[in-house]
C-alpha cells in the first residue's frame, strides 16, 4: 500500500519538478517573445549580438559549475578570478606586449594570482560551512578592496608603470579605463568566419568547446568524483576517506582560474578594461545567465550556460528598446533588466532554499514512517 | 615515490609556463612602426623624398605617402618586412622594393626614414624614436573608488 | 621567576581582554583611537573632527539599529536593508508630494512610511520564513530586486512636486531631492548645542535614545525574550510553545520599519533624498558597523550598535582628514572597504552554534 503511494508521489514529483526547474527558462522565453517584436531589431542583428556575446561570456559562466558540483553553490568569488584577469592585462598592456601572445601572457600572469586568491577564498569557505555564499559574496567585495589598493596606489609606486598612457597623471594608480586596442577582438579574428552576415568568432567557440570537453572528463577523474561526493553529503565523503576541506578549497581554486581566463577572453572581446567596475558586475551577470538556463544552486550543466546566454542576453538586448517602445523612456528598460536580473537570482536562490527544506522534512518523515513501521512489528 | 613524481611533475609545467611566457615576451612585443617620407640631410649626405611611396605590410597597403607625409602601422615582433612601392616622379613608373629589419626591442614607437632607408643610410640614420608629446590633461582626473555598481549596466 | 609569572599573569589579563572584546574590534578601537591623537599634530580641529563623528552618528545609528530585532529572532544580519530604506522613501517623496513642510513634513514621512513598512515587512518576514537557514543571501538579493523595482517605479509614478520631478520632462523623480524647506535638519536643530567649534545635534541623538531604549525596553517583555528564545535556540522555544514563525516575522518588520525611520532620520541630517540606486549599499556599512560593535551573526545587543556606529563612523571621518594631511595620499575608501568587508567576513567565519 505504502509502497505504491511512493511511487506515485515520485512520479508526480517528477513531472513537478521538471517543470519547476524549466520555469525560469519558460519565463524566459516568454518575456523575450514578447519584447523582441517590439524591440523592432532586425533578426540578423540579434543573431550577431548573441553570438558575440555567446563567445564573450560562455567561457567565464563555464568557471561557475565546479564549486556547484563540490556543492558550494553559486561562486560569487569568480569576480576574484576576473581581478586577476584584469591585472595581467593591465601588466601586459604596460609591457606592451600585443595580440594573441599577449593574451597568453596575461593568462599566465593570472593564474598564480587566481590560484592564490583561491586558497584564501577556499580556506575562508571552509570556515563558512552552510552560508558559502554570502561569505563568497563578501570576500568578491573584500578583495576589491584589496585589489584597489593594488591597482589604484601600488602600481606606479611599487610595482614599475611605464606608460602615461594607463597610468594616472598623479603618477601612481592606473587610469579609469585601459585601452586594449592591439588587443581588440584578436583572438575572435584568428580563424575569419562569416556565415550570412553573421561573425562568427571561430577559435573562441574552439577554446569553449576545449573547455566544455574538459568539464566533460573532469567529472570523471577521481577529483571530479569527489567533489560530487562531497556535494552531495560531506560527512558521508569523509567517512569514504575523502579529504573534504582539500577537495572543496581545489573546486574553489580551479573556479577561480577558469574565471581569469575567461575576463581575458571577455576583455579582448570588449577592447578596453574599466579598471574599477568591470568585474564588478561580471559575477552577477554570470550568476544571473547561468540559471535563466534553467540550472539550479545545486544542480548545473553545460547546457544551461549556453541556454542561459542565449535567453538572458536576448533579454538584456531587447528589454530597452521594448521599454522604450512601451513607455517612452528607454530608462525604463534599463532598469527592467537589471531588475529582471536579480530577481531570477532572488527567485533561483529561494526555490534552492524551499526545496531544501521541504527534502529535509520528507527525509524526517520517512524516518518516522519507519520507526513506527518498526514498532508495529 | 609518487609525491616525487608529483613534485616533479609540478616543477616541469611550471617551468613550461616560464618558457611559454618568455616566449611570449619576445614575439608578442609590439611596435608602432611610423613612416617618414621626408627629406633629410645627415653629414651632408641629402636623401630625396620621391614623390610617393606605397607601403604593403602583410600584402596590405597600410599608406600612401606623398613627399612629406608620415604613416604608421602596428606590429607585433622584431622581425619586420614591408614592400615598398615608389613612384620617384609623378607619372613615372612604379619601382617595388622589399625591405626586411629588426626592430630594436626597447623602443615602443619607431620613426622609419624611408628616403634614408632606401638610399642605403645606417640604422642610427633611418631609425629614430618617437617619443609622444605629453598630452596637456587636468592634473587630478577624479577616479571614483567604490564598492558599489554604478550604474549595474556595462555590459555593452 | 617571579617576573615570568607576572608576565604571564599579565599576557592572560590581555588575552581575556582580547577574548571579550575580539581581537579586531581592539585592533579598530587602537586605530581610531590613534587617528584621534594624530589629528591636532597634522593640523585637523579635534573639536570639528569630534562634531563630525556626533553627526555621523546621529544620522545613521537608527539603521544600524535595525540590525539588532533581526539578529535576535536568529534570522542573521539584515542585509535585506533597502526594503525597510524604500518604505521610508516612499514615505519621504509622499511627504513633500502632499505638500507638507517644515517639521511636519518629518511626521508625516514616519506616518506614510509606516504602512509600507509593515506591509513590505510582513512579505519578507514571510519569505524568510520559508527559507530558513539561508537567510541572508536571499535577504541581500530581496534588497537588490526591490532597489531595482523601484528605480521603474521612481520614473513611473505620478508625482508631481516641481521640487521633486525633473525640470525638463516635468516627471519622473530626480535622483536627489534638497530638503531644504522640508524636514532638513529638523531633528538636529531641536536643543542645538554649540560650543565654539564643537556642535551637537542633541535632538538627533535623543530621538536615537527614545528608539534605543524601546528596543532594549522591548527586548525585556514576554515578547521580546520569546523572541530571543526563537533566536538562540529554535527547537527549546517551539518546544516552551513559542510560535516561531511569528517571533520571526515580527522581528523582521520591526526590522525594516526601524530602517524606513533610519533613512528618514539620516535624510535630515544629510538634507537630501538620494533615489534610484543610492538604497543599494547602504546595507553593507550598517552591517559591518553592528559587526564592529561586537555584535555576531547571532547576538547583538544596543551597546553593541552605538560603539560599533560610534567607531565605523569615526574611522570614516578620521581617515580621509588624517591620511590626507599626513601623506597626501586619500586611502580612506580603499581602507574603508577593506575593513568593513573584512569585518563581515571575520564575523560569518565565526563558529556560531546558532548556524542551521
């Protein structure tokens, strides 16, 4: 009797959460259904811009899906993974190292930086069981901090600027904005591709794809099994023998390299560096891409990175001009996707919450069933 | 025995980084390469400015200078090579030269002479820095440090 | 030998201090405190620096003392912030859009913003309520969503003060509105003190005191030490039959109508209303300044507001003046954001036993 129920409510549960988990995506595409035809943007230009932007950022929403299968959440910290990114560039860009070996030179530069800022992040997390993600969220604003006192006071004083031309007047700090023109849409160029009208950034996509086929085998590698393990219970890992604070701070660390590499590849698709806001916003933007594709805190694929770019910045590129053609004021719209951007994290963070819940107080139940089931007998 | 073999292994990957990044160091290096098509008169020695060159740099014409002008391309690398097509009076006959230098690894911005070049000077004749004149700015340009988006757009 | 054992007497009579009093709270106080000795030797005017600090204080006590009800139900730091400062200025706006002035302005921006906050205040008390343990992420993300809402609704709502809407377009509100006229220090000017170049705005810190002390007051009925049950041990109090969810829920509107007050007293000791995205942050400074205090993610008290107010502030005053005259060099935002978020963060690292 017990039984069959069981599997009834498995089966609805199913079909529930299938479409509670498709319904930020459905949304989604709703809103976009709706905004494009008002937005009166010809379909080539969409189809140009979301391939861009599929190039410019699928790389650094990538960097997110490790520590969400280590089940550390959404890693609020890869804006420290960008800072590092941020400071190889502006190095580089001094040394006037230019185009592609440039880029790989930054890549280099901010790998140390990101490893190190990673073993902070990850140690200070493992001190945060159970609130990961606001402590991350506050260590990304910590290190600004800190990374402004680089940048702002030290480079030019200590660590050696040449150029007037990133550096401040004052003598010390570098300039609000750093331009990358030598640098400018290299890597998107190298292998020249375009299929009607559109551009397509050929070796960027090759270097997505390297990285997608890389997650692919990650999981399957003995680290990638156990940070699974340790998302899914930690004390169950540790009793397996797994080193969970080692395992957790690597998931942390590897996210945060990933994420330098993938500003690097943002930036030289941007042209320039805004030394004091571009990371800022780059975590919630990801964030926010990320689980418009449909994924979860603790649930994350491939497909919803690419998903989520798509939709989300449809959305991002249509909501102005829609705004505008509604209201009259194109700031509206402006607004409306910012707006609409952290209220499908707020919506994403609570469903993770209920869900929790609810699973915590159905696995109490059961054990109640069976205890009574126990006694009966 | 097998943190050996770890350690070992750390050590070469970081030693190919190290060699990846100098390799890059000298091959990504970048110039602005600047084309005079000026007189100039060295010792005595006048080298003519013809009426116009045409430079090619990777079979694309980055200028065309009249007698007098200056053009620039960036460049990434020491070793550099450009076509040059000369046209010595107006009406005459285009005459091709092809030219191949280094450029001296220090100098950010590089001034070629091409009259002085062509007409076989040294390198301490043709070759001069540019040096930028100091752009005249407000002293203080405001930074604005914050913790704060602005305004969270950017993204475009 | 006998040295050795006074020194060691000594060394544990410290450690009890840093115990007590945490170890960065010490290092802030050592800080502001040699800021303090600094400032006459570099030229800044003690008294004026002293005023300043009072000020600061004055105008943003009340929102770090919308922390503590929060805190103690066990619902955490109240990043959710913005939500109770965009009822206060929906009631400000409303205010001056009715065409009230003066002191009166003041009253009726409490008595509009009250309403909000209690409806907006119950919604996320609500929300919190279903997401227990994982409060303050989704706290912070309720303030940013409804920050953002509201930058629409600034431009879409029908007000109509010259005072308020942009000259050009005639609508819309601007980003900031002068108070002058209004309810600018309204508050600050009731029983003045000044002394030379020392000034205190005795009003401001009394309308703080009447708050405080029916907090703390508040804290020490039947409700209020239920609600301190609720907090420091969830299952005791359902099971002394304490209704949890409503100790929650009340706290977390108390909450954010002490922060709808708050913005309204910091807006008369500023002299303006700043719109659209200036509610955004304001959640971080009184976070870290109720952290400062020596308040946890799970304990504060009011003594814990005012020295964490009276020391975050004073360290944001101090230092610009300060580094500016002695090294010519303006760290203070960069330090600023460091120590702040450093604060947090050492307070969310804590082990707190309260912690689902």
């Amino acid at each position: 009797m017990s039984k069959k129920t069981g599997t009834k409510t498995i089966q609805k549960g199913k079909v529930g959460a299938f479409l509670q988990r498709s319904s930020v995506p459905i949304l989604f595409i709703l809103i976009c259904a709706v905004c494009i035809p008002m937005a009166g943007l010809s379909p080539s230009y969409l189809i140009n811009e979301i391939v861009t932007r599929m190039g410019r950022n699928a790389f650094l929403i990538l960097s997110l899906l490790i520590p969400i299968m280590a089940g550390m959440g959404l890693n609020f910290g890869m804006t420290l993974g960008a800072m590092a990114g941020e400071i190889g560039l502006i190095l580089v860009s001094d040394w006037q190292i230019v185009g592609i070996p440039g880029m790989v030179l930054a890549m280099i530069i901010s790998v140390p930086i990101s490893i190190l800022l990673g073993l902070f992040c990850g140690k200070i997390l493992n001190m945060a069981k159970g609130r990961e993600m606001i402590t991350s969220y506050i260590i990304s604003y910590f290190i600004n901090g800190v990374y402004q006192l680089v940048v702002l006071y030290l480079m030019g004083s200590i660590i050696p600027i040449k150029h007037s031309s990133i550096k401040l007047p004052r003598g010390y700090g570098i300039r609000n904005t750093v331009s990358l023109l030598e640098m400018r849409q290299k890597l998107d160029n190298l292998i020249p591709l375009t299929i009607g009208g559109v551009k397509i950034p050929v070796m960027t996509f090759i270097i997505i794809g390297i990285l997608c086929l890389v997650i692919i085998w990650f999981r399957r590698t003995k680290l990638g099994q156990d940070m699974r393990a340790v998302g899914q219970d930690m004390e169950v890992a540790r009793d397996a023998g797994i080193n969970v604070e080692r395992t957790r701070i690597l998931s942390i660390i590897i996210s945060t390299v990933l994420a330098g590499i993938g500003m690097i590849i943002y930036l030289q698709n941007m042209g320039n560096i805004a030394t004091y806001s571009s990371h800022s916003q780059i975590g919630m933007f990801c964030i926010a891409a990320l689980l418009v594709g449909g994924a979860s805190v603790d649930k994350a694929s491939i497909g919803n990175v690419f998903l989520g770019v798509i939709l989300f910045h449809l959305m991002f590129i249509v909501a102005p001009r829609a705004g505008a053609a509604i209201t009259g004021d194109s700031m509206i719209g402006e607004y409306f996707r910012v707006f609409v951007s952290y209220a499908v994290i707020t919506v994403a963070l609570v469903m993770y919450e209920t869900n929790k819940r609810k699973a915590k107080s159905m696995e109490s139940e059961q054990l109640k069933q069976e205890q009574l089931e126990e006694e009966n007998k | 025995m097998k943190s050996k073999k770890t350690l070992l292994i750390r050590i070469i990957s970081i030693a190919v980084l190290i060699a990846i990044a100098a390799a890059m160091f000298v091959i990504g290096r970048g110039h602005t390469v600047y084309f005079d098509n000026k007189d100039l008169e060295v010792d005595g020695t006048v080298y003519e400015a013809p009426y116009q060159i045409e430079v090619f740099v990777n079979d694309e014409s980055v200028a065309k200078l009249k007698s007098g002008d200056r053009g620039m391309v960036s460049t990434m690398g020491q070793d550099f090579s450009m076509v040059l097509h000369i046209t010595p009076e107006k009406d005459a006959k285009k005459v091709g030269s092809a030219v191949a230098l280094k450029l001296p690894y220090n100098l950010d911005g590089i001034i070629l002479n091409l009259p002085a070049l062509l007409g076989g000077a040294g390198e301490d004749v043709y070759l001069e820095e540019f040096i930028p004149a100091p752009v005249v700015e407000d002293a203080d340009e405001e930074v604005i440090v914050t913790d704060e988006f602005e305004m969270p757009m950017g993204d475009e | 030998m006998n040295e050795k054992a006074i020194n060691k007497k000594e060394k544990s009579w410290f450690g009890k201090l840093v115990e007590s009093y945490g170890l960065p709270r010490l290092i802030i106080t050592a800080f502001l405190l040699l800021l303090l000795i600094l400032a006459p030797f570099v030229g800044a005017d003690l008294p004026t620096q002293v005023s300043n600090i009072i000020a600061r204080f004055s105008w943003n006590g009340i929102l770090v003392l919308a922390m503590v009800p929060m805190v103690h139900s066990g619902c955490g730091l109240n990043f959710g912030l913005p939500l109770g400062i965009i009822s206060g200025l929906l009631g400000a706006t409303m205010s001056i859009e009715f065409g009230f002035t003066g002191p009166l302005s003041f009253v009726m921006a409490i008595l509009i913003a009250t309403p909000f906050a209690l409806v907006l205040g119950t919604v996320y008390g609500w929300l919190l309520n279903k997401i227990k343990g994982g409060e303050m992420m989704i706290a912070t993300y309720v303030g940013f969503s409804s920050v953002s809402l509201m930058c629409m609704m600034w431009l879409i709502l029908p007000y109509k003060s010259p005072n308020m809407v942009w000259g050009l377009s005639g609508k819309g509100l601007r980003t900031t509105i002068s108070l002058e006229g209004y309810y600018n220090e309204v508050l600050a000017n009731f029983l003045r003190i000044r002394i030379g170049n020392l000034d205190i705005p005795v009003g401001t810190l009394l309308f703080f005191t009447v708050l405080a002390l029916g907090i703390w007051a508040f804290l020490h009925t039947k409700t209020g030490t239920a609600m301190t049950a609720v907090g420091s041990n969830p299952t005791f109090a359902r099971a002394a039959g304490i209704n949890v969810d409503k100790m929650r829920l009340l706290s977390v509107v108390m909450s954010t109508w002490l922060a709808a007050v708050g913005i309204l007293v910091y807006e008369q000791g500023f002299g303006f209303v700043q719109l659209y995205m200036a509610p955004f942050y304001m959640a971080l400074p009184a976070v870290s300044a109720i952290l400062i205090g020596g308040a946890t993610v799970n304990k504060a008290t009011i003594m814990n507001v005012i020295i964490g107010t009276i020391l975050f502030q004073g360290i944001v005053t101090m230092t610009p003046t300060v580094m500016n005259n002695m090294i010519h060099m303006d760290m203070s935002e960069v330090i600023r954001i460091i120590v702040s978020n450093g604060m947090i963060l050492y307070a969310l690292t804590r082990k707190t036993e309260g912690a689902k």
